[in-house]
C-alpha cells in the first residue's frame, strides 16, 4: 500500500510543447527572440509560420488585425506559408503584437 502513496504524491504534470510555446510567446523578449531565430532560416515560410504563432499568442488575428489596420482575410493571406508581405505589413503587424523590427551585424 506504501508504494501506490508514494507514487500518487509524485504525479508528474506534462504539458503539450505547443501549449508551452503559445505561453512563452506571450512575452515579449521570448517572441523577439522567437523571432529572431526564425529570420535565420533561409525559408521564409518559417518567418511567417513564426509570426503566425506570436499573433496568436499576442492577441489572436482578429485584434492584430484591427492594431494594424488590415482585414482580417489580409492578415491570414499575409501569415499563410504563401504569404508574402510587404515590409509596410510585417512592421504593422509587428507593432500591433508589441514588437519591432531590428538591426544586427554578423
């Protein structure tokens, strides 16, 4: 009987890695950061993929939308792996979620 007690003192809590990310990404320095390693990948479909999940995880598409001054559908289209936004757009929606863009050497 002591056996069952102590394992049910010890239960482990797992958390799913998306969840965990959607979490971290609240934060801004985390999704700077985020984002920074993502614009390193030669594809830019990893960018957007990117920016997709710290929209979502920074007010959803709906609010960035409205931050930003785009539709909705726009901002969807802009944030699909098709998307190809204009630096105007991607600073918009950057600002909207409480970013900015940034400069660094190599």
């Amino acid at each position: 009987m002591e056996r069952v007690a102590d394992k049910e003192k010890h239960v482990k809590v797992t958390i799913k890695h998306d969840d965990w990310l959607f979490e971290q990404l609240k934060d801004a320095e985390f999704a700077a950061e985020y984002l920074n390693a993502a614009g390193e990948d030669d594809d830019p479909k990893t960018y957007l993929t990117a920016l997709r999940q710290v929209v979502d995880a920074r007010g959803g598409i709906a609010a960035t939308a409205e931050k930003a001054h785009l539709s909705r559908e726009t901002l969807y289209r802009t944030l699909s792996t098709r998307g190809n936004p204009t630096i105007r757009t991607l600073n918009a929606v950057l600002k909207a979620t409480g970013l900015k863009f940034g400069v660094t050497a190599y």
